[in-house]
C-alpha cells in the first residue's frame, strides 16, 4: 500500500513540476541601467516570490498558465507584467529583464544639482560593455533584447522614430578589423536604418508619409513580418533655408591617429564643398582649452574655410564641455530666424576635462535645442571611442549620430545626403502600433530598444520623439505571433478610457504618426490602416528583403533567442536576391560583410567574451 501511495505522490509531484515554467531575468534601474538588490518578484495572488541578488538576477518558478508577475522595490514605482502560456512558449528560454523607474515621491532623495531634480546615468564600467583589448577601451550602453507582448494585454507599441546610422559603419569597422562586433555596440534599428529605401514622399500637406506591408517571417514561418516604412519630404540642396553651422572640433591628443582627426578635416572639407554664398561656418575646438579658430564665415570664401582646417593639430587633454559652450554660444551670436542653427561635433567622444558630467551636457545641449539650435554628432576613430556618450547627445541635441569610419562614409553623410543630415523636416516623431487581437496574439518590436516609449507618452508633446530630415527614410519591422485563441470574435471594440482603440473589419493594425515642425512646440498626429494581407514571396519589393536581411544579420550577430531558423545562408539569399541595381554598392557590400561575418563566426574571433547578447540568451 506504501509502494502505491508512494508511486501516486511521485507522478503527482511530477505532473507539478511539468506544469512549471522557470523564468528568469535581471532587474535594473531604467535610468542608470544599474542592477537592482532586493527587488520581490512575486505571482501575484499567490505566495509564489522570490527576490533579487547583488547582481540584480532573479530566478522563479510560475505555474504553466496565465499569471501576473509584480515588481517592486523600496523607492521605485512597482510593475505589474501578464505572462501567458504563448508568451512564456514563444520567448522559450530567454529572460524576462525588467527596468523600474524611481518613484517620483523619491526623487529629491536620489539627485541633488544646481539644475533642479534628475536621475543620473551610469557611464562606469558596472552598466556598460567595454570592449578591452588591443589597446581598445570603447564603452555601449547595454541593449536589453526587446521581447514579445501580449496583444491582449497591452495592443499599443510605442517608439520614437530614429534615423541614425552609426550602429551599421561601426560593425563594418569591427568586421573589416577581423573582429565581430560586441553584442550591445549592434542596434538593430540603425543597421535597418542604414539603407536607402524607395518609399515615396509624401503628396499631401503633411512632412512624412507611412507604407506598410507583410510577409511571412523568414526566421520563424509560422509567425509574419510586419514592415513599417516612414518617407521624409525631399528639398533640393538649393531651397534649402540658409545654414548658421558651426564646427565643434576635438584636437585632443586622444585625436591625433589617422582615423581621427585628419579623417575629420579631410571630411569637415567635403561637406565646406557644398556650402552655398548664403551659409555661414565658424569653427570652434577644444582641447585644454576651447577657442574659436574661424569665426562666422560665408560659404563662398570657402578656401578660407579649409585653410583653417588644414592649420588644426591634436594635442593635449579634452574640454569637451567647454567646447559645447562655446560653440553653442557662437552658433547664438550669429542665429539666422528660419535657417538651420546647427553646431556639428566631430570627436570620438572622450570628453574627460570641463563640464564632462554626462547629465549636465544633455541639459545645456536640451535648452539650446528649445531655442532652435541643433546637434549633429559625428563620431571618428577606434580604441576610445564612446558611443554611448555621442549617441545620447545627438539625441538631445535634435540631430543624428553618425560613425564615420572611412572617407566614403564621411561623403555619403555629408555629401550625398547633405540635406538630410543637416535639415530637419520633423521634429519629436513617435510613431503608435495599435494591433488588432483577432489577427495579432503578440509582437515583437525588432529593434528601437532605446527609443521605446509609455504608451501615454504619445500624447504628450513634452516627451521627446526621434527627428526626421529631408529626404531620409524609417522603417521599422515587427514580428507577429497568431492569436492563442483562433475563435475570438471577427472585431473587438475596446474601453477608450483604457488607451485602447476599436478595430473594426480586416484591418490588423493601425499606425499612428506624431510630429511637430521644426518651428512649432505643438504636435500633429495621422494615421494609416494595413489590412491582413501577406504578400506572396515572388511580389516582396527587393527593399523588404533588403531589410529582412539586415535585420537576421543583426541578430545573429546579437546571438538573440528570437533569431529562429535564421542563418548566415539565409541572410545571404536574402541580401543577393534584394541587391537590385545598387548604384552606390552598399548592397553588395553588405553581402561581402555578412560572409566576413560567417568566416569570424566559425573561427575563435576577438572579443567572444562579449559576444553574446546578454539580454537574449
């Protein structure tokens, strides 16, 4: 009788321990991106918890069934996230990583500064990737993998719109060296972003126009690929407004290699080239010191220009912040109204003298911004460079990040799309996915990882979206799961009051465009429907190809657990079969980086210890 009972308690137990599911993550701060000790993690109605360590890793065990698991921790805002039975089998054995914000009853408690309350990020070595090595030190903000959600639960996806490119010419460096990139210093979006694709512009009164389409997903055939394409209004160079620029140069010693700063004047020369009489040039540098070496100058004395660029040599430590001052307040002094008030930084980013407080170079570079002068940020060289520092504050600043890592590219970012990187069309663009459950049970974001916003930041135009410039494209790709249940009903209207929004008929999603002008603080929003309609292989645009290609390469590259069935063989397909006409030669070149990449990938390359994707594996 023993041996049955014994018999019955262990199939029991076993049956138990089948219908648990072992989730794990870490839990960081959203601001800091630093670990979090002593968070409770807990199931919530259950007793089912456990807490986090000094390293911010949890590990809990959850019934196989629909449950709410609750975050929480003593001076941040607790969060509740539904886990379904399809979400935990679609993220298989990836980690549920889960940022918090500081509540805002604590915040005078967190940072004291002369400039009123904020939440400082880290910039040390516990919150970033550094690849070390080689006489390198580069630092990239970590990349938490972005997830699948529930349609259900949360039907709203929403990013700010983002046209920098820098992620892809850095990778090409790191390839072209013979090394693969570290995980974190690859972001999707900008590797997408990167290529030119033939969306027209728009006809209408508005700056940017939508196109969406959907195929079936390459990496996981059961699930479909939604693109989403954004087209800027294009201005010829000619009627463009004039430009107040100015050149912010670093000439510290860290600056003095050929990828640097000769690199610099040789591309600084190249964009003076397409100057016009009307706009004007200063430039300022930094060192030791800031100064200015030319002050406001026209385009047409364009010898001027360069001669003062050629006389520029590298030495001594880095003012960064002093520099920023200066230019901002030479760009002031000679303010055009309704022109293009722009400094350009060109540096690697080591700022290390002066105002070299991260949080106080976003705040000045903010107010100028408020008062119509802009960023761009340029970012040279290898060994030093920080990446992460550049990127935030061409953010701030209204402008792009570029990583310009050989002449060629130097051209193409100044030359070839001159209107784009020094015009904006629209300003603070966020972009709203609002998915119909009948045809989506969950997305996935491919990308914008940095870019994402609340669902409610949407609406409010004190929130900072991405910037579009003349000319330049988004687009944006999600993956989609099917719905769990195939017999909900054919339209489900939804509560208003819950930020939700009715579906009606065939149509599977909804995209909502916010965007301010350039000159305007208030914001105007459109929309367009896509219906259910995946296009048969043999009607793809050689341009979705092109960008399902880029975005499995970026995930192998990232080693992500969503990467399915993706391959280097597959991306290759893909990419050669896209490559078109390819006047310029960036399609076949990326073919030639993905097989670099498959060689790298198969040998014993640099830096496999930061290889793999932390926050996908």
């Amino acid at each position: 009788m023993l041996k049955y009972l014994f018999l019955l308690l262990a199939g029991l137990f076993t049956i138990h321990t089948q219908a648990q599911h072992i989730l794990t993550g870490i839990v960081t701060d959203t601001g800091s991106h630093k670990a979090i000790t002593g968070v409770t993690v807990q199931v919530k109605g259950t007793s089912i918890g456990t807490i986090t360590d000094t390293s911010g890793k949890y590990e809990i065990k959850i019934p196989l069934e629909n449950v709410t698991l609750v975050f929480s921790s003593i001076g941040y805002t607790a969060k509740e996230i539904p886990y379904s039975k399809k979400i935990a089998a679609l993220n298989r054995l990836a980690p549920l990583n889960v940022e918090l914000l500081i509540s805002q009853h604590n915040l005078e408690e967190v940072v004291v500064s002369g400039y009123g309350t904020r939440v400082q990020r880290c910039y040390t070595s516990s919150c970033l990737t550094t690849v070390s090595g080689k006489n390198i030190e580069e630092e990239y903000d970590p990349i938490a993998g972005n997830r699948f959600i529930n349609t259900e639960s949360q039907p709203l996806s929403t990013f700010a719109a983002d046209v920098d490119r820098a992620s892809y010419s850095n990778v090409r460096r790191f390839l072209n060296s013979g090394s693969l990139p570290p995980a974190d210093a690859v972001r999707l979006e900008e590797l997408i972003n990167y290529f030119d694709y033939q969306y027209k512009p728009p006809t209408g009164n508005d700056p940017v126009a939508i196109y969406t389409d959907m195929i079936k997903c390459p990496w996981e055939p059961d699930h479909q690929l939604v693109r989403i394409g954004v087209k800027a209004m294009e201005i010829s160079n000619e009627k463009l407004p004039p430009a107040n620029l100015v050149f912010l140069i670093d000439v510290s010693g860290s600056m003095s290699d050929d990828n640097k700063l000769p690199l610099v004047i040789r591309s600084l020369k190249a964009l003076t080239q397409q100057l016009r009489p009307i706009d004007h040039v200063a430039i300022a540098v930094y060192a030791g010191a800031a100064g200015i070496v030319l002050p406001s100058t026209p385009g047409s004395e364009k010898i001027a220009i360069m001669d003062a660029l050629d006389k520029l040599e590298a030495g001594g430590s880095t003012a960064g912040g002093a520099g920023i001052q200066l230019a901002y307040n030479t760009a002031a002094a000679n303010f055009i109204e309704d022109g293009n008030n722009r400094v350009i930084l060109a540096t690697d980013g080591d700022f290390n003298v002066g105002i070299s407080s991260q949080s106080e170079l976003e705040k000045l570079i903010s107010e100028k911004k408020e008062k119509g002068i802009f960023l761009s940020v340029l970012g040279f060289g290898m060994g030093n460079l920080k990446d992460n520092k550049l990127e935030t504050l061409a953010d701030k600043g209204n402008g792009n990040y570029a990583y310009i890592d050989t002449y060629e590219e130097a051209l193409r970012t100044l030359v070839t799309t001159f209107g784009g990187t020094l015009f904006t069309v629209a300003k603070d663009v966020k972009l709203q996915v609002a998915f119909n459950p009948h045809f989506v049970g969950a997305y996935r974001l491919i990308g914008y990882e940095d870019r994402l916003l609340q669902t409610e930041d949407f609406n409010d135009d004190k929130k900072d979206g991405g910037e579009i410039g003349a000319g330049h494209t988004v687009t944006a790709l999600y993956e989609i799961a099917p719905p769990e249940d195939e017999h909900l009903p054919y339209s489900l209207k939804m509560d208003q009051s819950d930020r939700m929004m009715t579906y009606w008929n065939e149509d599977a999603l909804t995209v909502d465009l916010r965007y301010k002008k350039p000159k305007s603080n208030s914001s105007r929003v459109f929309s367009q429907r896509m219906r259910w309609n995946v296009l048969h292989m043999n009607r793809v645009p050689d341009d979705f190809k092109m960008a399902t290609a880029v975005a499995a390469f970026g995930m192998l590259l990232r080693n992500s657990a969503f990467k399915g069935k993706a391959s280097y063989e597959q991306v290759l397909s893909l990419a050669e079969s896209a490559k078109g006409i390819d006047k310029e030669g960036y399609r076949a070149e990326f073919i030639q980086l993905v097989k670099k990449a498959k060689l790298l990938n198969s040998g014993t390359p640099a830096y496999s210890n930061v290889m793999a994707d932390t926050d996908d594996n």
